[in-house]
C-alpha cells in the first residue's frame, strides 16, 4: 500500500476508500484496487469484498443477468479457473489447494468404511490451513519465506523454502481475537505428528469438538477473506448419526475405548487440555454439540433437517438445562498408572507381614476388580489403579494400587477376603 495508509486500520482504511469511490462519481475501484493493492486484474471485486466485510456496505447493485454470470463465475473459481482465462496467481492456487485438502478431510471423516480416519484427517486438515494461510499472507504481499540471517530466501532443492505451518498460521491471524483459531491448528499439527503411520480407530471419538470446531473456523476465514464463493459448506450435506441417540451405555463404552489409547497419545492429550483449559468454552478451539430430536410440525418436508444455534443465541433456562444435561470430560491429574505388576508385589510385600506372590496379585487384581478377569475386555480396568497397554499387551499399576493392597493384606482377614485363602508369615 501507498504509504498514506500506514498507522490506518482497516475500517478507517475502507472508510476513506468509500468516500474516495462515492459510488462511482469519484475514482474507479480498479484505480483504487490497482493504487493500494498492486491488484490489477479484480476489476473492482476486491474493493466491493473489501468494503462489504470491514464496513458491512454493498457496493455493487447486480442486475438479473449479473446475478447469472455471477454464478457462473463462482463454479469456475470452485473448480481452480477464472472467469477471464488468465493465469491464476501462486495464492489462488494454494486457496484452491487448501479447499481440496480441506474436502478431502472431510470426506474421510465421514466416510463409515474408513479406518484411518483421524489420522487421515489430521494429515489433509494440516495440508488445508497450511494453504489456505500461505494463500492469505501470499495475497497481502506479506512475509511467506523461511529467510536466513541476512534476510535471503533458505532453499530447498532449489526452491523458496515455505515458513512452517504454525509461523504461517501465525504471521496470517495473529491478535487475541484468533487465539481459539492457533491453539486449536497446533492441536491438529501435534496430533498429525502423534499419529503418524499408526492405526487408532478409538481416537475418532475422543476429538470430535477440535474437529468440528477447526473446520468452522477454517470455512469462516474462507467466507471472510475470499468470499462465499469458496466456501465449502454447499458441497456437504448434515451427515446421518447413529451413535448415542439410543444406547444409554455409550458413554461408557466410548470412555473403556479412550482407555485402550497409547500412553503416549493419552498423554499428549491430557497436556492439550490442561494447556488449554481457559479454551474450553472457546468455539474456535473446541466445540462440544447437543443433539435435541426435535418432531415437525407436520409431516411436508421441513425446510432443513437439521438446526444449528450457537452458544450465545440460547435462552437461559435452555442454557442451563444443557450444562445440567450435557457430560463434559473433566481432566483430573493424576499419575499415570507406570507400574509392572513385580513392581508392585516386590513393594506390598515389603510393606505386609505375609508372603505376596504374582499368582497372589492376579487373584487380587481381580478380586478387586483393579483389572478384569482373563475372558474379558482387557482395557476395562479401574483408571486409579490399573490401565492395559493394547501396544505391549500388558497392564500396568499405580502407586495408588499398592497403598489400596497394603491396606487391604495387612491384616488376616482382609488377606483372606482379598485371596481367598490364609495368610502365610513371610520367612
């Protein structure tokens, strides 16, 4: 931009643009396009787009046939090609990119014989922001380029080498406004790097608010800063749910599932919500949705079959009723069960006046219910004290398991209880 624009922000910007333009009795928009962005080929788009998001003011009255062409024009933008055959720029072929990423996602997402599914997403989600950021700064004339010490483009087998994609995501929406936005991309890139190569169909279940929250975002910014012309909302439908709406043992069946996750992945989200934890009632970080079945009024067609109400635009009494209804996951932390199973009975035996073998704890794991018997769902332990590693197939125990064993086998009768035969003094 010219430099008179410098200190101005962007409503004070669109403001002197509009009183400049005066509806066309001033200078044209593709001088004012051509002056303050370098733009030569909008032919008055971006200023009309420009002032209509900053200043909410219509700068365009289309006529029927524009209306038509209008339509016409957006089909061929969604499918990469412009209306006028020229070339397209590097940023709107990372937009287009982006967008096809971003359909790709979802179309994994939705897809019920897919079983890659988070980490296929992850994949393409990452691959989508990436784009649709380097479209945004490549756009604006801003910094896209890893530059060395001397402020010289890095290459990489001889080309420009791209910034990573939380610096591009970063630099492209920065400010308070958009923290919900970063966390919620930094999410999704740790999770790719965690997932990597590796297969875990009970992870889906564990990240659908960041999924669905990062996806809004990213179709707000397409609608925001390209135009509803490269949204992506009028290629999807309101996919079709089965879990939940009857079974009252989902819940519970979805939390033994979590159980079964990788330590590592487990971990990584534990440190994700404590991290986040001010975040949690961002809808730009995590968005938790209520399905209400609702009857129709009559039995005509409905015109949509699925209604979506944001968070601030509920009654009270409706609000309160979800909070009371609704089943949050709270993150407690806690040790981590880190224990083999000699560990703890080389500790309890140590602590107790009677002699504790292997064969001992496995009667008393079970006994008390710590870890389920042999012919049963092995992830279904007690989280405070026991927890199986689908990887290593092996369970593992915390510190808490022995205090609960001391407790229990210290005495004769509880040793009895416990494993069922009497105790023997330990020699």
């Amino acid at each position: 931009m010219e430099d008179e624009t410098e200190g101005e922000d962007d409503v004070e910007l669109a403001t002197r643009l509009l009183a400049e333009w005066d509806e066309g009795r001033g200078t044209s928009k593709s001088e004012i396009e051509r002056r303050e962005w370098g733009d030569g080929g909008a032919h008055g788009r971006r200023f009309d787009r420009f002032i209509r998001q900053t200043l909410g003011v219509a700068t365009t009255k289309p006529s029927r046939q524009t209306d038509r062409l209008g339509d016409l024009e957006a089909q061929l933008r969604q499918l990469g090609h412009t209306p006028d055959g020229r070339v397209l720029d590097e940023w709107e072929h990372q937009l287009d990119h982006g967008r096809h990423a971003a359909l790709g996602a979802l179309r994994a997402w939705n897809d019920p014989a897919a079983t890659f599914r988070t980490e296929t997403f992850a994949l393409l989600f990452v691959t989508a922001w990436n784009s649709v950021a380097l479209a945004l700064l490549q756009q604006a004339g801003e910094q896209w380029r890893d530059l060395d010490e001397s402020g010289n483009p890095r290459l990489v087998n001889g080309r420009e080498r791209v910034l990573e994609t939380v610096e591009l995501v970063a630099s492209a929406f920065g400010g308070d406004r958009h923290v919900g936005l970063r966390r919620n991309v930094e999410f999704w890139i740790g999770l790719r790097n965690q997932v990597a190569h590796r297969h875990l169909p009970t992870l889906d279940v564990a990240i659908i608010p960041q999924a669905q929250a990062g996806l809004l975002n990213l179709e707000g910014v397409l609608e925001e800063r390209f135009g509803s012309d490269f949204t992506l909302g009028s290629a999807l439908s309101v996919p079709l749910q089965l879990t939940g709406f009857r079974d009252p043992g989902v819940l519970s069946s979805v939390k033994r599932l979590q159980a079964s996750l990788p330590l590592d992945v487990q971990s990584y989200l534990d440190d994700q919500a404590s991290r986040n934890a001010a975040l949690i009632d961002d809808p730009a970080y995590m968005l938790r949705v209520t399905f209400i079945p609702t009857v129709p009024a009559s039995g005509r067609g409905p015109d949509a079959v699925a209604h979506f109400v944001k968070p601030g635009e509920v009654t009270e009494d409706l609000a309160q009723a979800l909070k009371e209804y609704t089943v949050v996951t709270k993150v407690v932390k806690a040790e981590r069960p880190n224990l083999i199973a000699t560990q703890v009975v080389d500790a309890v035996s140590d602590r107790i006046p009677y002699r504790f073998t292997m064969r001992m704890h496995t009667v008393a794991a079970r006994k008390l219910k710590a870890r389920p018997a042999a012919d049963e769902d092995q992830t279904a332990t007690d989280a405070r004290y026991c927890e199986y590693v689908t990887s290593v197939k092996r369970h593992l125990y915390s510190q808490a398991w022995i205090d609960r064993l001391v407790d229990e086998l210290s005495t004769e009768d509880g040793f009895r209880r416990a494993i069922n035969e009497a105790p023997e003094p330990r020699g």
